[in-house]
C-alpha cells in the first residue's frame, strides 16, 4: 500500500513539473521534469520486475548444549534475481525466539551486494539459558537505490537447539551408606531369596541349590527350579519436585541442574535409574541405563518448567508402589516441613530416601529443626548448594 502511494505521488510531481516547464520553458524547468521521467520509470520498473529468490542454510557449531554455554551460528544466503535489476541493498534479520535472541551479539545485518549473490553472516549466543530453541525463517527487507520502495518477505531458514540444566560439581556425593545402596548395589546381583517366586520351570546347570524347588522336584522326578520376580533389590529413582513458588525460580534452576548433574554420573558409573516428577501431570521414566536414555530424560529437563502447586493427582500414591528397599533421592527447592508426613509414610513402605534440598536462602529454624526430624526419621539430608 505504501508503494503505490508513492507511485502516484511521482506521477502527480512529474504532471507538475511538465506544467511548470510548459508554462516558464528554460533548460530548468526542462531539466527537472526529464530527470523525474527517468526516476519515475526507475521506480515503477523496480516495483513491477524486482523478484529475487533466497535459500538459506542454518549452520550451528553444536545442537545440544549446557546452560551457560555459547553457540555460534553461521548463515549461508543465497539470492538469484529473476530480472536485469540487481538488489541495490539487503537486509537480513534474526527470527529468533526472545529469550535466545537476547543473548545474540546482533541480530540484524545490513550490507550492499555489489553483483554478489551470497552472503555469509557468523554470530554468537551466550551464555545460553535452558530450554529448546526451534529456529523457523529470517527476515529478509530490500528496496530500490533510493530507499523509496521496499519489501519483507521471512525465508525459511529451520534448525533446533536443545540447551540441558548446568552442569554443577557432584563429587562430594558419597554413593554409599543405607539411604545410598542404591548406586552401589544396583550393580550387583538381584536379590533372588528376598524375590517373588512367580512360577517353577526347569532345572539349568549352574541354578543355585537355594533356587530348587524341592517339593515339585518329587512331584515330577526331575529338578525344578524356581522363578523369581525380575527386578533389581535396589532401584534408584530420582525424584524431581518442581512444586515451587515463582520467587524461587533461582532454586527451582538449580535444582533441574543437580539432578541432570547426578544422573550423568549414574551414568557415567554404569548405575540404572529412574526419573519421576510432580507436574500437571506425572512425568515418569521407568528405571533403565544408556546414553540414549539419559539424553531423553535430559530433554524432558530442558523443557520442564515448575509447576505453582502439586500435581492434578498428587503422585505420591505412585511412590507408595515402588517395591520396597527402593531407593529414592528427593531433590526439592521445597521447605523440608513440606516433607515430613510424607516422610512417615515412605517409612512405613521401607523407602530408602535421600533428600537434597536446594535453598540458596539462609537457614531459618523452621527449616533446621525439620531437617532434624528427618535424620532422627533415619533418611539422609543434604543441601546445596554447598556452603
């Protein structure tokens, strides 16, 4: 709409030159009303037949990152006008989501091709906050020499970025003690005495003396051995609460950042886990192991954001499943006293918990005799960060 304004105003400007020329004459008046022919027909030519076509190709230096790394961009634009008019000017802009964009260097570029038909535009983003990042198009605006006429067109330009939770120091955790076997024992053999005997089947060489089933080996006159309930004694589960006031985001930051920060080094130590949240909904992951299963839990924590109060169902009835002697490691920005009925209970069930309590705050004696109560309950309390 604003280039065919300025259309008929420069056919209007050139019937008013050719009146002023025809009625005083002289090389002036002639002179202006030959040089706004020229800049009309310019114009209305470069509004008519400029059509140029643009591909771009999103490079980044990495597609998975830690919060508080930086990723370099690199855009390749390629341009190939459809007419004899060459674009006199070009600029490229940015169609990044906020909260990267103001992270970005720049986000706008502006240059003048020269008969060039690429462009190659390099920038940075740091330090990166957790999240993912879905790039779509950028924004590409030319005109005329005069920057009289111009157009916006957004070219696609597609990429993704995942940024995981911080890495944060993990090396004064003990993986030992009653509330910690989990770690340590998973590794080892399952507890096939303390199992659930789910069927008999046939003797294999190498079954244990403890594994026959003495009353079906007379029965039938062959040796039978039993059939235990697979699963490992000590599973480990780390249990994120996300529950958390706004005010304590910062907490909230940090707590995402420890258990990403444990979960590797379960990893890294060949011990299985499982990962359970309070949301709108419950987030489950069943216990497993792999760097395939731990970069898919650490999607779900990139984009996991707290949830103002418990979940529609409070999830605690799916704890209160877990077989018993279960490990499971609570990190929380919580208030401890938030945790003590619940504590009771996991008790009853023979729950082994940990709890790790994320509060950047000073300690107030609300929250250190809650933490008290705990450790006279018998489960281990930690926080962090660590003074």
């Amino acid at each position: 709409m604003r280039n065919r304004l300025f259309i008929l105003l420069f056919f209007a400007v050139v019937i008013v030159l050719f009146i002023i020329a025809k009625m005083y004459g002289g090389f002036g008046p002639w002179f202006l009303f030959g040089a706004a022919i020229v800049l009309v027909i310019y114009e209305v030519l470069f509004f008519l037949l400029q059509k140029t076509n643009f591909t771009v190709v999103r490079e980044l230096n990495a597609m998975r990152l830690r919060a508080g790394d930086e990723v370099h961009v690199k855009l390749s634009i390629r341009w190939e006008s459809k007419t004899f008019l060459p674009m006199q000017w070009v600029r490229i802009e940015e169609n990044a989501p906020s909260t990267f964009a103001a992270r970005m260097s720049r986000n706008a570029w502006t240059f003048f091709p020269y008969g060039k038909k690429t462009a190659v535009i390099s920038y940075c983003a740091k330090p990166l906050s957790r999240g993912a990042y879905r790039f779509t198009t950028i924004k590409v605006t030319s005109g005329d020499l005069f920057g009289l006429f111009s157009w916006q067109r957004e070219v696609p330009a597609p990429g993704d970025l995942i940024v995981y939770p911080m890495k944060v120091p993990t090396a004064s955790l003990v993986y030992q003690g009653k509330a910690e076997q989990g770690m340590r024992l998973a590794k080892g053999k399952t507890a096939d005495d303390a199992a659930k005997v789910v069927g008999i089947r046939d003797y294999v060489p190498g079954d244990r003396l403890s594994r026959i089933h003495w009353p079906a080996t007379a029965r039938t006159g062959a040796l039978r051995s039993k059939e235990f309930e697979n699963y490992v004694n000590q599973q480990l589960v780390f249990l994120l609460d996300v529950s958390v006031p706004t005010v304590m985001y910062e907490d909230f930051e940090y707590a995402l950042s420890l258990t990403a920060s444990m979960m590797e080094k379960a990893y890294r130590e060949g011990v299985p886990f499982g990962f359970l949240s309070f949301h709108q909904d419950v987030i489950e992951y069943p216990v497993s192991q792999g760097e395939q299963y731990l970069f898919t839990i650490f999607e779900q924590l990139a984009m996991l954001e707290p949830s103002h109060g418990l979940a529609q169902n409070d999830p605690w009835w799916r704890i209160m499943m877990f077989p018993k002697f279960t490990t499971l490691w609570i990190i929380t920005p919580s208030s401890p006293d938030q945790w003590l009925q619940k504590a009771l209970v996991a008790k009853e069930r023979q729950l082994l918990i940990t709890f790790y309590f994320v509060q950047a705050r000073e300690m107030d004696g609300i929250t250190a005799s809650s933490i008290r109560s705990l450790r006279g309950l018998g489960f281990s309390v930690y926080r962090f960060p660590e003074k």
